[in-house]
C-alpha cells in the first residue's frame, strides 16, 4: 500500500509504503485526528513514521493492487 503524507507549511511530503491494508491506515489517521495525538505508520522494511495529527495536510492512500512480475504478452 502506497501512502503519501503531506505536512503544513512544508513542501515536501512523506512518501511511504505500508504492509497495512487501506481500512487500518485510515482507521490510524481518523483516531489520530480525533485524539489530537501522533500518527504512527511502519513501512515494509519497518521503519516508524510519526507525525503529530496537527500537523497533516493530507494523507493519500494507493490502491490495493499485486505487483505483477514478469513479462506482458
């Protein structure tokens, strides 16, 4: 799941890829935001991403889609 994070008063955005499915990513933003609290994401490789819940611009959540690996016919 590819996840962009954009951050006010920044021009540069968070861009992140997630093993989450798109329900637990929003879930995480709306409770982050309700609670005024911090957004804790974890990409693949495991790294955690924190944002304090004022801060978010916008949180872009990719489709769900399977890579495909090899050759198109």
């Amino acid at each position: 799941m590819d996840i962009r994070i954009g951050i006010q008063n920044s021009p540069r955005e968070i861009a992140l890829e997630s093993a989450q499915s798109a329900a637990e990513i929003e879930r995480a933003v709306s409770e982050a935001l309700a609670a005024k609290t911090v957004l804790r994401l974890t990409d693949v490789k495991g790294s955690a991403y924190l944002v304090p819940a004022e801060s978010l611009a916008y949180v872009e959540i990719g489709a769900e889609e399977v890579r495909r690996v090899g050759f198109v016919a």
